[in-house]
C-alpha cells in the first residue's frame, strides 16, 4: 500500500507578519483562496488514498490541520511536541505508518511548494514510487529540471541512468554561488532539490538507524506507542532529546543508495516574500500585487501582499515590500528581506508572543 505523508510544521519567519506562531505559513490563503496546505494536499488526488494521507505537524496545530483538510482521518494527524527539524518529523511519521503497515511504501511532501501543472506532478511522483518498490534498498528523492541558474536552492547531480528518469545520485551541493549555478545548468547533470522523497518504509527506518542510530532508537520507542504516547509529558520530554537536524543532513547525504526521479514542473519554495512574489505577473513598472488592491504612482519594484482585498496607495516609492495582516503591517526595503527573522526576535522581546 502506498502513504503519502505531508510535513507541516515549520513556522514561517520570513513570512512575517501573515506567517505566525498561531498560523504559520502553511494556513496562508494567498492562491485562490485555499491554504498552502489545502493546495499540497488537493495535488495528492488521484495518487493516494485520504486514508492513506499522514500529516506531521506542530501539536498545537492540529486543529487548524483538521479543519483544513476533513477528509484525511484524524488518526493520520502527527503532532510534534516540538520542532526537531525534517529528520525527526520524517522518523516519527515513518515509526507511526511501520506500527499499521510495515511494508508500507512511504512518499514525503511539503507544504510550502507551489508546482504546476499537475499532470507532470503526478507522473513524477508515480514514477518515484515504483522507482521506490522495484529498488526497494534505496532511498528516492525528487529533482526539479532547473530553468535558471538559482542561487538559492540546493543541487543534485545526477549518475548513471538506471531507467528512463530515474538516476543514481552522484552528489548533493549546497546552495551555490551565481557562477557555480550557471555552470550547473550548463551542464545539464544537475537538478534542484526539491525536498521530496519516497521509499519503503523500512528502508527509511534502516537507514535512520544506520546514520542517526540514538535518533532512530526515541523514535521507534515514541512510534510503537504513539497512539497513547502522543499529548503527554513523557513523549515530549523524550522528543525534546533528539538531535535536531534535517534528513539531508542526517540521511540523504550519507546514504549509499539514492536515486533522483526528475520532476519536470514549475516549482516555487515559497520560502520568502520575494519567492511569493514571483509566482505573479508584475506590471509595467515591475509592481506585483498577491491578494491586494493596489494603486502605485510614480514607483517601481514593489510589492503588495494581503490576504483580503485590502487597498494599498503608494506614491513615490520603489523597491519597496509592504504586507498587511489583521493586526500589523510590514513596510521594507525590498534589499531587507532577509531582516525578518532579526525583525520577529525584536517584536518577542518587546511585546512577548502577541505579534509573532
């Protein structure tokens, strides 16, 4: 049987003020009115069963998770005590699904990509489960046919073709330099890497035990009774004692046997404002509006982002990001970005959790 698992946990900063602790960047409605999460789980039609759909989340969110997604059991939904990074959400999930069904073949997506068009998507993601079921020793992960020379997400390169698609992985790189990205491209050997996996589930927990192996001993203790483990004290002391780190990190990279499917998809991280914003056409004077309506004159380069129809006038202005949420709006130099996170860590020490 085939289980998809969605991970939905991370907090969001850079999306700062719309992305907070209470409903962080996974709730966002900023794409035809449905939630980062709604959309993940709407491109999982047709390949998964909504019984067979798992999402790891933040404890406290599982409300929200339910009320978004009603046709997934609410067995399936994961609550973390706490963040302990990719590695950890996956170990959980995958000790979970091992205690219904061992010889499960497992998928793993996020909630914070955009990907079109759908039928590209899912050929992909079908040809990576039966990559994961023929080759049933190794680890799949899922690489975006690049269209630009990015600098900011990581590679893959790929080795020897084993079927039509699918490649061993020869290496992973970090996030590279302008020139490095080019080259990359040039050459046509490399892929981004998306952050999408499949595998059987005990292939997964063999090699969590392999590279991660104290990690790996919490979680199958956590997994084998989450059912009445998971809200108590207890789990969330033990979670609470897990290296954080992510599965790249901890397992992908250290692993002798991984194949990359090459997913040939437009494909956003939506990861910051400016990634947001460039899933919109801009007008002529470069100004993108998401969710807003906006009048600019006289400026250039800036962006506009709210989730309601709400007014926005600039004058005179350029490069400029202005993000309007219910109770705080944020005014930035578009160069400034990368501030939010220092931005959040004010706003803690001056008011406590009321704006973040």
């Amino acid at each position: 049987m085939r289980h998809a698992v969605i991970m939905a946990g991370g907090a969001g900063t850079r999306l700062w003020p719309l992305s907070r602790k209470r409903r962080p960047k996974q709730f966002m409605r900023l794409f035809d009115g449905a939630s980062l999460l709604a959309l993940s789980r709407r491109r999982l039609e047709g390949l998964f069963e909504p019984q067979n759909i798992w999402v790891v989340t933040s404890a406290q969110y599982l409300d929200l998770v339910a009320a978004e997604l009603p046709d997934v059991p609410c067995e399936n939904l994961i609550g973390e005590p706490m963040g302990r990074d990719t590695a950890n959400a996956i170990g959980l999930a995958a000790n979970v699904l091992a205690q219904r069904e061992p010889g499960a073949t497992m998928a793993v997506f996020t909630a914070d990509h955009l990907i079109s068009p759908q039928e590209a998507f899912a050929q992909a993601i079908s040809a990576g489960l039966e990559a994961a079921e023929r080759f049933a020793d190794c680890l799949i992960t899922f690489g975006i046919t690049p269209d630009r020379p990015h600098t900011g997400y990581g590679y893959i390169r790929r080795g020897e073709e084993l079927q039509a698609g699918v490649h061993r992985v020869a290496e992973f790189k970090e996030k590279p330099c302008e020139e490095v990205a080019q080259q990359y491209l040039a050459s046509g050997q490399y892929l981004w890497n998306s952050g999408m996996f499949a595998w059987k589930v005990g292939t997964i927990l063999a090699e969590l035990e392999r590279h991660l192996p104290q990690n790996a001993a919490v979680l199958a203790e956590l997994g084998a009774d989450w059912k009445h483990a998971a809200g108590t004290p207890e789990a969330a002391q033990r979670f609470g004692t897990l290296q954080r780190i992510s599965i790249d990190y901890g397992v992908m990279e250290k692993a002798e046997r991984v194949l990359v499917v090459e997913m040939k998809c437009q494909w956003v991280d939506l990861g910051s404002w400016l990634a947001i914003a460039s899933t919109r056409p801009a007008d002529e004077r470069q100004n993108i509006q998401v969710g807003a309506h906006a009048v600019v004159i006289g400026g250039r380069n800036n962006l506009l982002i709210s989730e309601q129809e709400h007014l926005f006038v600039t004058v005179g202005l350029d490069n400029v990001v202005v993000v309007r949420s219910p109770d705080a709006t944020l005014v930035c130099a578009r160069d400034q970005m990368e501030r939010l996170k220092e931005v959040v860590g004010i706003l803690a020490q001056r008011f406590g959790d009321r704006y973040i």
